[in-house]
C-alpha cells in the first residue's frame, strides 16, 4: 500500500512538473508596413523577436485603401490561429485600426511612428493638423494609373533626408530605390471606427520624425489611451529601422501584457 501510494504520488507530481514546465504560447506578432516602405523595413525587429521566442509574420500591405488594405490584413489574421499583436508603421497604423475589427484573436495593437485615427478622417487630414510634416514637397511627380488613381512617391534623392534621417546612408539610398507607392486616394480615404476603441494599445515614435509631426503622434496616443507611451529621441520616421531594440521591446511588452 505504501509502495502504491509513494508511486501515486511521484506520478501525480511529475504530472504537476511537466504542466508548469509547459511553454505558454507566444502570441504570433504582425508587422504591417506604411507607405514608401516595405516588409524588410521590419528586418531588424523581426530578428529580435525571432530570438526571443515570436512568431512573426510581417504582411504585405498593398497600400490601395484602408478599407481594401485592412481587409487584406484581417484575411491574413483570420488564418493565424494564435493570439496576435498587430503592429503598424505610418500609414499601416490607419490599416491595423481598420484589420483588427471583428478579429476576435488581436490581443494588442502597437502604433510605430503610426496613424491611429477616429472614424472619418484621414492620413493627410492627421499630417496636416499640427504644424512640422515636410512630406508634401519630397514628393515626386504623381504615376497616373489606369483606373484613373494616382500613385505617389517620395523623390529618390530626398528621401534619405525626409524619410529616414538616421538609418545609414547607404542602407536610406536602397530604401529609396526600393519604396513602394501608395495611392493618393488612400491618403484620403476616411478611416472607419477604429480597433484602439476596444483593443488595449501601445506607442512609440521617433521625436525627429519629417513626415508625422510628433506633436500629431502625441495627440493620437493620449487620445487611443495607450498603455504605454515611448519617444525614440533623434528617431527619425522609421524608428523601426533605425532603433529595432526599443520597438521590439514595446512589442514584448504588448504581447506579455494581462
């Protein structure tokens, strides 16, 4: 009986061993891109979270239209079966807001150097409300499209200066060769009721930043009642590339959050 009870006892404690020993699973972080970027521009965070454990996927944003765009993300979201945090850079900010309604698996949202607006406005609305954007005249000649759009660019060679301040030269002029366009509707496009309403939310920008005024970011974080707030100091807009530590480490913060 003994011999029985000490047996039961062993079992029963390993059991209890191999249950907290048990890996909690890591929610699986998305990075959405803004315009005049790129997936890659996520490299070096992705690496960081890599590291530690995350799964990420870092999407392809079409950058048409928030509401085009932000169905994209969600389809992608709907097929991850993890808990997710959503993290957008610029105008991808505007798409996550849009995405992560209805997606009963975002746990999260993280604005990087992002939009994050109320229902009916929009990306060039929020850039011009405070004074410091010198976006519009690094512009280059609108690409006019065939379904009568426009696209939009940033010119190569003021690119470095306007977008990516911070970043090497070298790296800031393969960025330039390398920028996606975004249309100038979706600039435009009113945003829908947005996710940070009643998903938890965090931020973190670059006090440097040419395109999004910081005063603009500051503004939009205290309005989302993000969680936590944090200003990259000489950051420029793609704090991301730039500073992949501190962003990385926001995002740890959001997906450990209870």
């Amino acid at each position: 009986m003994k011999k029985t009870f000490i047996a039961l006892a062993i079992a029963v404690g390993l059991g209890v061993g191999n249950a907290m020993a048990a890996p909690t699973e890591k929610p699986t972080v998305v990075l959405v891109h803004g315009a005049f970027a790129d997936a890659s521009s996520w490299n070096g965070v992705t690496q960081i979270l890599e590291k530690d454990g995350y799964p990420v996927v870092a999407a392809a944003n079409p950058l048409r239209g928030v509401k085009s765009d932000g169905a994209a993300i969600a389809a992608l979201l709907a097929s991850i079966k993890t808990p997710v945090v959503l993290v957008g850079h610029s105008y991808g900010g505007n798409v996550i807001s849009d995405a992560a309604n209805d997606q009963a698996n975002v746990k999260a949202l993280v604005y990087v150097s992002a939009f994050a607006p109320e229902a009916g406005e929009t990306v060039a609305g929020l850039a011009g409300k405070f004074p410091g954007s010198t976006l519009g005249p690094t512009l280059a000649a609108p690409v006019a499209l065939s379904d009568g759009g426009k696209d939009l660019y940033i010119q190569q060679d003021k690119f470095p200066d306007q977008f990516a301040a911070d970043v090497p030269p070298a790296q800031a002029a393969l960025m330039a060769a390398t920028q996606r366009p975004v249309t100038e509707a979706a600039l435009n496009e009113q945003a829908g009721n947005p996710a940070w309403k009643h998903i938890p939310s965090w931020y973190i920008y670059g006090d440097k930043d040419k395109n999004i005024p910081p005063q603009a970011m500051a503004f939009m974080a205290k309005r989302a009642d993000a969680k936590a707030v944090e200003v990259v100091k000489g950051a420029s807009h793609v704090v991301m590339v730039s500073h992949p530590l501190p962003v990385a480490r926001l995002i740890e913060k959001a997906a450990s959050a209870k």
